[in-house]
C-alpha cells in the first residue's frame, strides 16, 4: 500500500450491486477501513484492516483480473474506485449498482 494512496476494496453481496470498503493508513501507523455504510473501523495496523475486509468477503480492486470481474459480473475497465472527498459524497458513491 502506497501510504499516500488509500487500498480499495468491493463486494458484491447480490448480482448488480458492488459495495466498496477503503483501507488507508493513518498518522498514528494504525489503518482505518471505511465501510459503504459510512462505518470507520480503525486497525491497529494495516494487516488487521486486511484480514477484517478478507472475514467480510471483500476483495482487493487492485488484484483483480479481468476474468475475475466478469465473474463478479462487470469488466474490470469499465469501473474505477470512488472519487470524492472524505465526507457523505464519498459514502454515496460507495454503492455501485451495475447496468
């Protein structure tokens, strides 16, 4: 993880639906994991952020393949993570319904 760069993290919990998590680092050396609910988790560090987003069957966007999108049901080109400030318009953009 580039430590100015946050991770993100999708689930799709029903066909058409991506739900993404992002996982940065704090100051602290600590991690946080922002849910799509707009839940903050905090980690004492980034391996426990990880293997929390792992329990709740999210997957690393940057370790995806394109076969593996298209199980998950979308092409990997056709989707980038969220791009907002911190915030509710971040959160909002956190739900992805897919055509």
């Amino acid at each position: 993880m580039n430590a100015t760069r946050p991770d993100w993290w999708l689930w799709s919990p029903e066909p058409g639906v991506l739900l993404w998590a992002r996982l940065r680092l704090r100051e602290d050396t600590g991690a946080e994991v922002l849910e799509s609910s707009g839940l903050t988790v905090r980690f004492d560090d980034l391996d426990s952020g990880r293997h929390y987003l792992l329990g709740a069957d999210y997957r690393a966007f940057d370790g995806l393949d394109a076969e593996d999108a298209a199980a998950l049901g979308f092409a990997l080109d056709d989707l980038a993570p969220p791009d907002a400030p911190d915030g509710p318009g971040l959160v909002r953009l956190m739900t992805q319904r897919l055509r």
